[in-house]
C-alpha cells in the first residue's frame, strides 16, 4: 500500500485519472477508499489523514485507513474482520448531499488520533463526506497544523472533486454488480435442469446447457454451439411466430412449439425467449428457456385419443349413455336420447330421471333410486320404463355403476340403458305363438293318434280282409292242381302255378308292408344293446339253413348302442340277409360287420362280396319297392331297406351305402346316441 503518487502541487482535478484506474482496479469498496485516501493525501500532503465509516443504524465511526507524512498508507488494525473490509460495494445515495468542510479540531479529545497531532497548539482538517442510501457514511480527514490560504483552496479544489469522485464509486458499483449478476445468471443458466440457450439474432447458438444438449440429442459442446435455432425448431408457422415476435420486442412466454432431435424423433416443448436490443432497437442476442414436456404430450395425445374413441364409442352405440348426481339429476347425456325417446339434450341436462319416468311409477322408481344411493352398489340388468316426448312408453334395459369423487364421497351413477321396446314386444308375440303352437301340438297330436287307430284299423283290414281272398285263390289253385292235375295240359298247370306265385307273394308283400307300418308307430323302448351278439345270433341262423355254402363271416366284438334292441334286430336282419342274398352266386360267401371312425363320428356296416350296384342308382335303393335287381336273380320285395332307414331314423342316424356291380357292396349307418346317453 506504501505508493506515492509522485504529484506535489496542482489541482484535485488532475488526481480523475489516477483515482479512475485505482478504483476500478480495486478488488473491493474497502481497498478502493484506501487507494483515494493514499492519492488525496499524496497530493495535499496533510501530517495525518484517515478515512473513517459509519455503518447504517450505528453511531460509531471506525477507522478503516490512516496516512502519516513519515510512513504512508496504511491499514487501520481495528476494522479488520468488520463490514466494509470484504469485496462488498456500497452504492452511493445521489440523493443525499455530501460535504467538504474545514474544521478546527485544536482542543480535540479524540484519542484514535496520533498523539504527536494531539499535542500541537493548531489542528485543522479539511472533511470530505460520501453518503449512501443503504445508510453507510465514508469520511475522509486530512489534518494540518498551521492555518494558511492552502486550505480554502484544497476545499475548494475537493467540492468540485467530490461529484466525480461519487460518480466513479457509482460507476464501480454498477460493474461490479454486473459481473455478480453475470455470474450468478452463468452459475443458474450452465446448473439449470430445464435447457437453456443463447443464440444470435439469426438463431446461431452461442451458449447452452448440459440440459439443452440432453434434450435434441447434441453428443458435444462443440456440436450444438455449431447448430442453429430453426434446425430444431422446424415448424414454419411457428418459427414465424418465434421471430416476429422477436423483432417487434415482444417477449416469448410458455408457447408450446414442436421441436425435432439430431436423431430426428420429435419432441414437445414450451419455450420462453426474451431478446436484446442495440440504441437502433436491432436484436442483438436472444435468450431462451426449454420446458420439455413430451412425456405430457403423450399422455395428453394419449388420454384425448381415449377420450375420442370414448366419445365416438358412446356417439355410435345403439345405447343410451347417462350420468345423474346424488339427486337423480342428469349430469351428462348422451345424444341417443335425442333418437330414442326424442328429447333435446339441453332440456334433459340439468332434469331429473323421474322426470323421463311414467307418472304411475315414479314413486316406485324414487324408491329404488334412493335404495342404490344408501348402498352405493352397482346393478344390472334392471328394466326400466321412460316415456318419451310423444307419450310413448319405451322399456329400457338398465346397468349402472356408481361414482365417487377423488376423496372417496358417492356422487351419482353412471350408466347405459339399451332400447328393449321392440325385443319385448318379440317376446310377448313368441309366447303367444309359443302357446298357439303348444294347442296346436296337442291338437295335431290328438290327429296323429286318431290317424294311428285309424292305420291300425286300416292294416287290420288289408291283414283280415286281402288275406282271405289271397289265400282262397292260393288254395283253389292247388286244389285244382291237385284234383285235375292229369286232366290239365301243361300251359294250364303252368297258369295255376303263376297264380300261386302271384298270390303267395301278394301275401308277402302284405307282410312287409305291415311290418314297415310297425317300424313307424312302435314305441322306443331304450337300453344298452350290444350289436354283434345280435349279428353273430342272425349270422348263425343263415348258415345253418344253408350249411353247403362256403361262408366267411367276421364280425367285430363288443359294439355298443343305446337303442331299442327289436328295432336293431331287425336292421341287422335285414342287411344280413341282403348280404346273404347277393353272395349267393359267389363261391365263397364273405361277410364282415364292424364299425369306423370317421370325423370323430362312430360308423357302423356291413360289408359283402356279392353282386354290388351301379352307384348312379344308389338313392333308390331305399325306397320302398324299388329294385336294382331282376327277381328272377334276387327274389325280394323292396321293402326291407325302407324298414332299415326307417328305424335308423327314428335313431336320429343317417345310413347310406357304397358299392360296385361284382365288387359287393357296403352299407353304412350311425346312431345319435352313445352307449351312456338316451335315444331321444
């Protein structure tokens, strides 16, 4: 601190100069008052000078710095550590007005002041005061011993001195909190967690954060200060927004713009930008700060598309969509009830559900709408009856769920009711013609069994009344054959032995067609029945009234049914003996009955090596008295077949059969039932 400035005489105002650059060169406000005391001591050479401060709200001046003629400036011991020793600047008040003064301090008892100065005879001191407006008074004293014109003029010179001097402090003040600011603002901008960014007035970036590189995906410092504004701002409407905004000086606040990474995936921001302007209001430098909310965007695009497809799902369905507070009143409507009953959606809003009730059950409706609300439970299913703006009634089906708020207390319900007017109206016309078919059963099954009694009555006859004749001329025939026989030529006994014929099979066709009348009318009488012991009993019967025939007869064990076991008798009857029938020109006789699986389903058949059929005529061999034979090769009736069918049906079966002329044939049947369920 021991500097001399080297100047002897001349004006204060020649020390602006020196006190500019000692000022601002100054680290602190503290080293800034001493560097002006040492430059104002060195020019006016006083014995003594000291700056004393006060402090605001105190009544005691302390000694920050004294001079001595002998030694220089130097630090006062008893202000260190105190306020005004640090890098603090105290603004000065412009307000206030500060003084220069000469006084005269001969009889001072002041003991801070040297002890050779207090024993002089004349002390004087030239005073020269600096005010600031945080209450802070800075007092520079320079003491003389002897009274000369130099004085008036040294205060002189300092009144004109002090403006410049405040000045200066003013000027310090300012760039230092400047640079504060500047640091602070670097310390906030670089630290920030949202991203920041300065850019030049054509969106060159001059300055970011770690936050914005995060943001657009920026892998280096270098990278994004080489970027540009527009390159991730690409939007072009909003990019005009962005610098017309700027250029007519309007700050930016929280405009959500799109934004797009380095990687190009785009993301959702809101920014706020602010710009600096030159004395020709040109922009200069732009500031701005990102608040990423792509994650919110998404949810929001999430939740509006939830809420699209919520709406377009209620606007579309058939159903009426409704919501109704504690009250019954409605809360929200669908546009259905426009549709449905014919209600404007502004009157029902705000109306109450009993309001849309038939009067005749409102009571009723009220009642049950204020036991859900004691419970708070959900229903379903609930019919409903509303009348609609012409009068009608309509019946709805009702399901609602109740609501609370986010604090746990019921506040309505929400529900949807769906339109069954015309379903009920289905229904009551199903019952009723459910009951007109069930009298119209029980009629038709009366005339079924009057019809029955009659067949019965009607096969009794042909039974009674053609079998008589038939066996008359059967028996005539013989009797003449037998009495005249020698008489006759031989075309005579011939015609008698045709009419026999005629007669005899007139009387077995009689026989099967009362049979097949039989099959029809006789009653299921249900059980387990095991197939091949009834195939094996017939098999054995046919070969032993034909024991020449070299016959082969394989039938598979254990097949089950459930059936009536004289109706399964008779099918197996009849197949076996049609199998029988057309082996009997073969040379070796070969039966097979057996069953197959086919499509999960059990087919049974009977299967021989016989005569076979031509396919194209397979559809009549189960019509009755149709033939694919001469008789004079296979006698028959065409009956049994039609009997097979008959009584498969009546089993809720189906039967065909597959065959080839001389290949044989096979003929396949199944049966509704398994060996553990009922027929019918």
């Amino acid at each position: 601190m021991n500097k001399s400035s080297g100047k002897t005489t001349g004006s204060a105002e020649q020390l602006l100069p020196e006190l500019t650059r000692e000022i601002f060169l100054a680290d602190s406000y503290h080293t800034a008052l001493g560097e002006t005391l040492r430059i104002l001591a060195g020019q006016m050479k006083p014995v003594y000078a000291e700056c004393r401060s006060k402090l605001a709200k105190s009544s005691v001046w302390i000694i920050l710095h004294n001079y001595r003629s002998n030694s220089g400036l130097t630090e006062a011991e008893s202000l260190i550590g105190l306020s005004g020793n640090g890098s603090e600047f105290f603004k000065p008040s412009l307000e206030v007005i500060d003084e220069v003064w000469i006084a005269d301090q001969s009889f001072t008892d002041d003991e801070t002041l040297p002890e050779s100065l207090r024993q002089q005879n004349r002390i004087l001191s030239i005073c020269l005061q600096v005010a600031f407006g945080s209450g802070r008074n800075d007092l520079i004293r320079l003491f003389y011993t002897d009274e000369t014109k130099k004085l008036s003029d040294l205060k002189r010179h300092l009144q004109k001195l002090l403006p410049q001097l405040k000045r200066l402090l003013q000027k310090k003040y300012d760039v230092k909190e400047i640079r504060n600011s500047e640091q602070r603002y670097r310390t906030l901008f670089t630290e920030d967690l949202n991203p920041s960014f300065i850019a030049s007035p054509i969106g060159i970036i001059k300055e970011c954060n770690q936050a914005f590189m995060t943001l657009f995906g920026f892998k280096s410092k270098k990278a994004a200060l080489e970027s540009n504004f527009n390159d991730r701002f690409t939007n072009y409407m909003h990019q005009v927004f962005f610098w017309e905004s700027l250029q007519q000086k309007e700050q930016i606040n929280n405009h959500e713009m799109p934004a797009s990474r380095v990687d190009g995936e785009n993301v959702y921001t809101i920014l706020k930008a602010t710009g600096s302007y030159d004395q020709d209001s040109n922009l200069t430098e732009i500031v701005g700060y990102i608040q990423d909310i792509t994650d919110r965007k998404k949810v929001e695009d999430a939740l509006r598309k939830s809420e699209e497809r919520y709406r377009s799902l209620i606007e579309t369905t058939n159903d009426w969509i409704w919501e109704i507070d504690e009250n019954f009143h409605f809360t929200y409507s669908s546009l259905k009830i426009q549709t449905i009953l014919g209600y404007e959606l502004n009157n029902v809003l705000g109306s109450s559900i009993l309001d849309l009730t038939p009067a005749h059950q409102r009571e009723e409706v009220e009642e049950e709408f204020t036991e859900l609300a004691i419970r708070q439970e959900a229903f379903v299913g609930v019919e409903q009856y509303f009348e609609d703006s012409d009068g009608n009634i309509a019946i709805f089906e009702t399901s609602g769920i109740p609501l609370f708020t986010n604090n746990g207390i019921f506040k309505g319900y929400r529900g949807i009711s769906k339109d069954i007017t015309e379903r009920k109206k289905t229904e009551r016309q199903i019952a009723r013609m459910n009951d007109e078919l069930e009298n119209k059963v029980i009629e038709r099954t009366k005339m079924l069994r009057i019809a029955n009694k009659e067949l019965e009555a009607f096969s009794y006859s042909v039974s009674h009344d053609l079998r008589a004749p038939l066996r008359s001329i059967d028996g005539f025939s013989q009797a003449l054959i037998e009495d005249y026989g020698d008489t006759l030529d031989s075309t005579a006994t011939n015609y008698l032995n045709r009419v026999r014929s005629a007669a005899q099979r007139m009387s077995t066709l009689i026989d099967d067609m009362i049979k097949l009348a039989k099959v029809s009318r006789t009653e299921l009488s249900k059980k387990r029945i095991n197939l091949s012991d009834i195939a094996e009993s017939i098999s054995n019967s046919l070969i032993e009234m034909n024991p020449d025939r070299d016959t082969e007869v394989i039938i598979q064990p254990n097949m089950y049914v459930m059936g009536d076991e004289n109706l399964m008798k008779v099918v197996l009857q009849n197949l076996l003996e049609n199998a029988w029938k057309f082996t009997s020109k073969e040379e070796t006789t070969r039966i097979e009955v057996g069953s197959k699986n086919v499509d999960d389903e059990i087919v049974y058949f009977v299967r021989d090596n016989g005569a076979g059929f031509d396919m194209n005529y397979a559809k009549k061999l189960f019509t009755p008295f149709q033939r694919l034979h001469k008789e004079t090769d296979f006698p028959g009736t065409g009956i049994g077949l039609s009997t097979v069918q008959r009584i498969i049906h009546r089993h809720l079966g189906k039967i065909w059969a597959e065959g080839e002329p001389g290949e044989g044939a096979e003929f396949c049947f199944t049966m509704r039932t398994s060996p553990n369920q009922s027929i019918d």
